[in-house]
C-alpha cells in the first residue's frame, strides 16, 4: 500500500494521516489514433501522478494522490464512437463536491493535474475560487511542461502522437497494436486561416480534420524515448507538487 494513493489507503493509517495537498488526475476516454487505447490520457494522468506521488512524499510532501476522473471535455468528436463527453458544467460540479469535500475537513490546496487537451478548468478554478475563499486550487498541463523537441523527433502533433504513443509503450506496451498499424496522424487546417493562429479560436471537428483521429505522427515513437520523458516529466511535476504542499497559502507572493 502506497500511503500517498487514496485508492490504496485505508481508514487506519489514514484517519490520522496529515494532508496539505490533494491531487486530482483528470484524463479523457477517446479514440487515440488506431494503435493506443482509448484510456491512453488516464493511463498517462495516473501514472505521472503516482510516480510524481511518489518523489514527492519521499521528499517529505504530505500528498494525497484521488482517483482519476476518466471523463474529460470531448464535445468535438460527438460522432467518433464511444468517445465519452463531460460537458465542461458537469466538470465543475465534480470539481465543486471534490472540494466541498476537502474545504471541510481543512485540505486547503488542490492541484489538478490535466492530462487532456479539451479540459479547460481555468474558468472554473475562478469561479469555484469565489465560492470557496479558502481553498488555493491549481490545475498543471503536465503534457506542456517540457519541450518536446529534446524527446522528440516530430514534436508537433497533439493528440496520439509520437509523445503519447512513447509513454504508452513504456508504461503498457501490451496495449500499444503494433506501429506499422498506426495511421500518420495527419490533420487538415482550418481554410479561414487565422483560427489556425493562436489568437483566434474555435473547436475542431475532429472526424473531419484528422483521418485516424490521431493529430501528429506517431511512428517514430520507442519505449526508450517514452522512459526518459516520464521520468523527466515526473521530475518536474513532484517538484510542483512539493512546492504546493510546502506553501503556505496566506504568503504566496514576493
Ligand atoms: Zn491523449
């Protein structure tokens, strides 16, 4: 048993247990690509969050890793199949019972840590910020935290590329199908060519912009290069994660 993994703990050491950090993995159940499974953002979001769990309690952070939310924000792929959406209103309320939760029993911060593009919870950390004036919640994009390009030979892509395609063949390669199954995962542009600019925006219908529903090429992906960008990305969220259990949250400025 992991003392820093809810799923894991139970009620005898864990009644007397202090928590200054709760962590909330939040993924996505979808279609990544032909050759990765569909609960690769979940796979990905739960074993960044143990592992970084794991650096961080053994740094002395009092850490509590939750279950991971399986459902994320899919409103543009209505039409692939079984590509499960939470609509971001459903989202808030999981998030606002999650944090009922804590607020009572005096667990002050929470970290999300996304592991899904179509999640957005920067408008919902504001409101539910306003509900619950002492709580100090956070959410991280672990997939931006580093630059690609050092792991990387086509670092471009988002969805089911050559990153996600890695870490899933090193954390469960028996759920990769083998590469030369893989679509190429290339994606069309908008033709109103500024919304493909990062200053204008609106949602991709995903079943016409890309064939395999797989954004950026997947097939130079290795286990190695899956290893050493977990561990690097672990690395650097369990400092994130120390950092917030260590703060204290009414001196948070210099
Ligand atoms: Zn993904």
């Amino acid at each position: 048993m992991r003392p820093y993994i809810l799923a894991e703990s139970n009620w005898k050491s864990l009644k007397d247990q202090e928590v200054e950090l709760a962590i909330l993995p939040w993924g996505a159940t979808e279609a990544h690509n032909y050759h990765l499974p569909y609960a690769t953002d979940v796979i990905e979001g739960t074993s960044i969050a143990e592992e970084a769990g794991r650096l961080a309690w053994e740094a002395g952070a009092k850490i509590m890793v939750l279950p991971t939310i399986p459902f994320g924000v899919n409103t543009g792929q209505t039409d692939i199949k079984l590509d499960i959406n939470m609509h971001p209103s459903t989202q808030a309320a999981v998030l606002n019972d999650v944090i009922e939760v804590l607020d009572r029993q005096n667990i002050h911060k929470l970290l999300i840590l996304n592991s899904h593009g179509g999640n957005n919870f920067k408008p919902i950390i504001r409101e539910l910020g306003v509900r619950y004036p002492d709580m100090f919640i956070s959410f991280c994009n672990w997939f931006q935290s580093l630059d690609k390009s050092q792991f990387f030979d086509h670092p471009d892509g988002d969805h089911a590329d050559e990153m996600e395609t890695s870490l899933v063949m090193h954390l469960r390669p028996e759920l990769v199908r083998p590469l030369d199954e893989a679509g190429d995962g290339s994606a069309r542009q908008f033709k109103i060519g500024v919304l493909n600019e990062n200053w204008a925006w609106a949602e991709r219908k995903w079943s016409e912009v890309a064939e395999d529903t797989g954004v950026g090429d997947p097939r130079k992906a290795t286990e190695e290069k899956g290893k050493a960008y977990f561990e690097a990305v672990t690395e650097k969220v369990s400092q994130l994660f120390i950092d917030l259990a260590n703060a204290d949250i009414d001196d948070l400025y210099e």
